[in-house]
C-alpha cells in the first residue's frame, strides 16, 4: 500500500529537483501524451469501481492510444495542418467522460452507505 505514495513521492521529488527543456516543436506530442496518459489512468480507476479492471485492456489501449494519436500529430506536422486538436478533443472527452463517471459511482456509493447507515439506526431505535 506505501509503494505507490513513495513513486509518487520519489518522482515529484526528482521532478522538483531536475529540469531540462523541451522544443517547442515536441509541444504537441507532449501535449498528447500527458493527455493519453490521464485517460487511461482515470479509464483504469472506472473500470476497477466498476469492477471490470483488466490490465492487459489498460495496457494495450494505452499504447495503442498513445501511438495513434503520436502519429496524428506527426502525420499533421507533415502535411500543415494542426491534427493534434482532434486527438486533445477526444481525449478531452473521455477524461471528462471518465471523471464523470467516477463521480456518479462514488456518489452513489456514499448514498448507498448511508442509507444502510440510517436504516441500521433506526431498526435499532424500534
């Protein structure tokens, strides 16, 4: 259970702690990345809420994700044109899609909770 607080801790850290530039021109492809990344991180929690977690589905669709929309800003830069928009619209979309998502199970089983809750109170006042 620390393991993954002491990464997160570990790569904030060396985070903070190193610097370096990107060109300008990686902009879109990072751009990219860091939103295929989210999307599939938020697609991972939804499915195990939903209790359908399966890495090798986690896995691939991040690589397969984040392959496509590489090669759309890359086939964007070759003939002009911004393609890159379309894959932070979609992932856009599904990050919020998700989020929502989360947020309705975790509403509904705090609900849930306290309607057990409440009920148990009462059948014990009777």
């Amino acid at each position: 259970m620390w393991l993954p607080f002491l990464g997160l801790l570990l790569g904030f850290l060396i985070g903070q702690t190193l610097t370096f530039t990107v060109p300008a021109n990686f902009a879109p492809y990072f751009s990219v990345a860091i939103l295929a990344t989210l999307d599939s991180t938020l697609g991972g929690v939804t499915a195990v809420m939903k209790e359908k977690y399966d890495a090798a589905i986690l896995m691939t669709g991040f690589f397969i994700n984040s392959t496509v929309s590489a090669f759309l800003v890359l086939l964007g830069d070759w003939i002009g044109v911004d393609l890159y928009y379309v894959a932070v619209f979609v992932f856009g979309v599904r990050i919020f899609q998700n989020i929502a998502i989360i947020r309705r199970e975790l509403v509904s089983k705090y609900l849930s909770n306290n309607i057990k809750n409440s009920q148990s109170t009462t059948h014990e006042v009777q």
